[in-house]
C-alpha cells in the first residue's frame, strides 16, 4: 500500500488500525471481526494489456521464518514466523484516555492479486482460545474497508462475513469450529460467486454460510491472514501454514503493461490514493481528464496514486506525461517513484526547482543525478531497467530520449510498486497543481 522509507509503514499502519468498519456479528455471541482497510475506490478499471498476478503471486509456506515481503505486517509484536508457522497473538490496542480498541493484527499483502476462477487456501493449524469471548482469528480477502469476505472464528463458532459496499457486513453460516473437520479454509471464485469453504484435508471442501455474489473488486484482493481481540490480554494464537501452495507460483505481470490516460471521474481500483498527513491537512488525488494533485506546502507530506498490484520492472519500464509545468514553488517535487518488496531499495524521477528548474534522478540515498529542465523537451519521463542497470530518461515524443541518469544495481526488480504524485519539503499557500495526463500511454489524448 505505499512509498519506500517508514510512511510506508506508517501508512499501512494508520490505514488499517483505524479500519472505521461496523462489523456484523460473528457469531451468536457477538464476537466481531476486525478486518482489513486497503484503500480503493470503485470498479472503473484502467487497462492491462496481459496476464497479471494471481494467487501464486502470494503463495507462501512461512518456512524463512521472516515477516518480510511480499507482507505489511501489522502490529509485529503479535506477529512472528515460527517452526514453518505464521502464529498471530491477538491483543487488544490500548487507546487512552478512552478504552481498548480491537484492530486487526497479522499479514496483509502487499499486492492485490486477481481471484478470477481460483482461491486462497491455507491451512490452519492453531486456533485462539475456544472459550474466549474477546479472540477472533480472520482470514480471507479485502479490497476495501467495505468490499471484503472473510473466514472468522470466535468463541468457538466459525462462520463467513462478507461486505460488497453495504453499510454494514453480512454474517452468516455459524457453527461450531471443529479443528479437525475444519484444518483447511479458502475463499474460493467459482460459478460466478465468492464461498467460504473448509476441508480436513484440502481436498473435499464443505461450504460455510451463504456465497456472495460475483463482486466488482474480484480481480483486485488482497490477502489477509490474523485476528484481533478486544482484551489487552492474549487468548492464545491461531496458527497458518501452506498457503495457497495448491497453486503454481506465479509472478508479477510485466511493469509497461498498465496504461491509464485517467479519463474518468474516480481513481478505480488499480491504484491506491495515499497522503501522509492526516485530515484537515489532506491532498487527495483525484482523477478527472488526468490525474491530479493539488497541493499546498504542509512542511514534508506527499500525495500520490499507488498500483494496487505488484509489477515486475525487469528488462521493462515505466513511463509518465507530464504537461509543462509552468507553475512552480521551492519545496514542491512532482515524481515518479519505483518502490521494491524490500521497500529498502527505491529511486525515482522527479522535478526540484532550485536555482534553476530540474529534473533529477536518484537511487536509494545515492547523490542525485539532475540536468536542467525543458518544458518542451521534458513531457515524457522514463524510468528503464535492462540488465541491472536503471536508466532515467526524458523525451517530447517518446521517440527521442534524453538521459537524465543511470545506476548500476544489484537488486531485484521483480515486485516493484510505481508511484506518483507530488512531495513537499516546505510550507507555502495556495497550492501547486500537477495533472498526469498519460500513464505508459503514448500518445495521451
């Protein structure tokens, strides 16, 4: 969900600890889940020219004993990879002056991947304490605070709950959890809805509660596997291991595959809207004949649009247009941004207007590379790998490159988030706007 350094997490964080969700009931003891916020908003795609990462893309047997990618791992003091297992300890969140809080602990993904005609499937190995009233173990997928399915267990019932944008959730198919009869879960697309299922051995699959019916946010899901609880005292862990290893791995689909002239009136569910700073002192990108971002100077925030889905940048390239920017202030740096799983390793792209206007280039924390800008001749900017080496590139037509930049690299390239949007460093009034009008499209329109 997000930029390289500690906002990403701390995005990722703030996001889906104040989920804001009115959980149904998970069961008829009112046990509630807390679920997964991941950004999104609406159907209105733009358009893949090819396969794109599916289950295998996440597929993950917790052997490494490490909470790294592709995982966002919320509240890691609950959350660990031990004996080949991911064991999440849920506990409630204290939120003084006022009481406790439930929030949901344990992985995310941090891609969506397309569930079309397939499933996530894990299984279950550990579950939190049967008699408790306060634990509750989740699994399943989410595309928004409000679109999701999940398999909850809590005070001892299993049971399906459900939100395709309704205001509240739907809970349904409540039994009693049976560890043996149960081991394996999976949400599962078949036959044009979205089922909860479970098996004793992961191949004869009995279905709890009531399908939902084929959802628009079906191709953009991510994975979650944890619990949450409303004690500030642990209730014991449930246990996940072999997930989705049913599937063949997959990869992440080539980076120049998504286009998006932004011609449309919402942001659509292939990219993620984020701003670091909190409310009133927001910037939210909007899309509208182009992707735009108004921004005022609010000391060091940005504002940008995210993939939803992993890309793979190897021997491939990403590419903006960005109309002339005429319109300037100190402190004020449109970009475009490549993040890797690692979020360790990033360089980008952008605009530093300083004694003159520039464009420049960096890796990591590595100097900048910069040269002057052009409005003219800067309308295209290209960030390439071939090799192992990364090039940054400008062109007035896409035909003719003028490079700003290149580094050699020793990391991979293979799950990389593209961002892009605006930063600031200072504070200034009104605000600066940027308009993308063409993501790897060539020509806009």
């Amino acid at each position: 969900m997000v930029p390289v350094n500690l906002f990403r997490l701390a995005v990722v964080g703030v996001l889906l600890a104040g989920c804001g969700f009115k959980p149904a009931a998970a069961s008829s003891d009112d046990d509630d889940a807390h679920p997964i916020d991941v950004p999104g908003t609406g159907s209105d795609a733009a358009i893949f020219l090819g396969p794109c990462g599916t289950v295998g893309a996440v597929r993950d047997t917790f052997d490494d004993n490490l909470t790294a990618d592709p995982w966002n791992v919320l509240t890691p003091a609950q959350v660990s990879e031990t004996g080949g297992e991911l064991v999440v300890t849920p506990v409630a969140v204290p939120n003084p002056p006022g009481p406790s809080v439930a929030v949901y602990q344990g992985y995310l993904s941090k891609h969506t991947v397309d569930l079309t005609a397939s499933a996530v499937t894990v299984e279950v190995t550990g579950m939190v304490d049967p008699s408790s009233t306060d634990a509750v173990a989740e699994f399943g997928v989410v595309n928004t605070k409000s679109m999701y399915a999940l398999i909850i267990v809590g005070h001892g019932m299993i049971s399906f709950q459900s939100q395709d944008g309704q205001p509240t959730a739907s809970v349904s198919g409540a039994i009693p959890y049976d560890p043996v009869a149960q081991r394996w879960w999976r949400i599962v697309h078949t036959g044009g809805t979205l089922s909860a299922q479970v098996s004793p051995d992961g191949i004869a699959w009995t279905t709890v509660g009531t399908p939902l019916p084929q959802p628009a946010w079906l191709t953009r899901v991510g994975v979650a596997l944890g619990g949450s609880s409303t004690d500030l005292n642990p209730h014991g862990a449930v246990h996940y291991d072999n997930l989705d290893q049913n599937v063949d791995a997959a990869g992440w689909c080539r980076a120049s595959s998504l286009t998006d002239q932004f011609q449309r009136t919402q942001v659509g569910i292939d990219w993620n809207p984020l701003s670091t700073r909190p409310p009133p002192q927001t910037c939210t990108p909007t899309v509208n004949a182009g992707a735009h971002f108004d921004q005022s100077g609010m000391g060091t925030s940005r504002c940008e649009l995210t993939t939803a889905q992993g890309f793979d940048l190897t021997n491939d390239h990403v590419m903006i247009y960005v109309p002339s920017i005429t319109s300037t202030r100190a402190g004020w740096n449109p970009f475009l941004r490549v993040v890797s799983d690692t979020v360790a390793d990033t360089f980008y792209l952008q605009f530093e207007h300083n004694a003159t206007d520039q464009l420049c280039a960096q890796v990591h924390s590595d100097p900048e590379q910069c040269r002057d800008y052009d409005p003219v001749r800067d309308l295209y900017w290209r960030i390439s790998e071939t090799n192992h080496v990364l090039a940054f590139e400008s062109s007035p037509d896409t035909v003719v490159w003028t490079p700003i930049g290149t580094t050699a690299i020793s990391f991979a390239v293979i799950a990389v988030d593209i961002e892009l949007g605006t930063a600031v460093t200072a504070t200034f009034a009104p605000a600066v706007t940027l308009v993308i009008t063409g993501y790897n499209d060539n020509p806009p329109l």
